[in-house]
C-alpha cells in the first residue's frame, strides 16, 4: 500500500498544465500569431481551438428569414 501511494504521488508531481497549440493558452490570445488573418490559413485561432469556451463571445451569424 505504501508502495502505491508513493507511485501515485511520483505521478502526480509530473502534471503540469500544458497546451497542445500556442493559440490554445488564453494567456496568448492577444499575441500576433492569434490574430486573423494569420491565424486563419493554420486553423489555430482561439475561437476555432477553445470554442467552447468562447461560445458566448464570438460573433454568430444570425440567418436571415
């Protein structure tokens, strides 16, 4: 039993937050590479990578009637 909670514990000290893209950290949605129309031929501007998260703030396009 010790054993296994020095081994999850050694696990646990690995975790870091991490990012798979740079535009992904919100930290660097400012930056220039984040903006369009750079970011736009790559696909990894912030609202395409955390939409989720964005939902509520980005511009929806309303159909027309």
């Amino acid at each position: 039993m010790r054993y296994l909670l020095i081994f999850v514990a050694f696990m646990l000290h690995g975790c870091e937050e991490k990012y798979r893209y740079f535009c992904q950290n919100p930290d660097n949605f400012h930056a220039e590479p984040c903006q369009k129309p750079r970011c736009q031929f790559t696909q990894t501007c912030p609202e395409y990578l955390v939409a989720p998260i964005l939902e509520k703030k980005v511009d929806e396009v309303k159909p027309n009637n």
